[in-house]
C-alpha cells in the first residue's frame, strides 16, 4: 500500500470532493453575510426615504433614494458575480 502524501491528500481520493466544498464554504459564508447586511440597510434606508418623503425633504429623500439604487445595484451586481462563478468549470 502506499503511504499518504501530505500534498495530494485533499486533491484526489475521497477526500477531494470534502476539500473542495470547504474551500467554497467560506466565501458562502461571507457572501451570504454580506447580502444580509445590503438587506438591513436598504430596509433602514427606504424607512429613511420614505420618513423624507412624509416630512417634504425633497434634498435628504433625493439622498436616500441614491443610496437605495445604490443597495439595488448591490444585488445586480452580487447576481451577475454568481452566474460567472456558476459557470466556471468545476
């Protein structure tokens, strides 16, 4: 039998599958943290807004509506980044 090399462990065998999924893991996480945050503010923001709107500050609801085209390229942008990694071969 032979011994187990340290270099190609996590890159062939059983445990080349486990070892990829890991490497995704963390930057799930992170994108998934990031897009929850984008959620908070935007929720905060379009308060904000329509608080403007109510209050007729026209110049602070034109700054939150900027930051809320903003937050909704943030998803745009977020969805395109997907569907490339999607599509990058395995």
């Amino acid at each position: 039998m032979k011994s187990l090399n340290a270099e190609t462990i996590f890159t062939v065998g059983p445990f080349a599958d486990a070892s990829a999924r890991l490497l995704d893991f963390g930057p799930n996480m992170y994108f998934s943290y990031l897009v929850e945050e984008n959620i908070k503010q935007q929720q905060e923001l379009k308060k904000e807004y329509e608080e403007a709107l109510l209050n007729n500050d026209e110049a602070l609801a034109e700054t939150k509506r900027s930051a809320l085209d903003v937050c909704e390229g943030v998803y745009r942008l977020s969805l395109a980044v997907l569907e490339i990694y999607d599509a990058l071969p395995s």
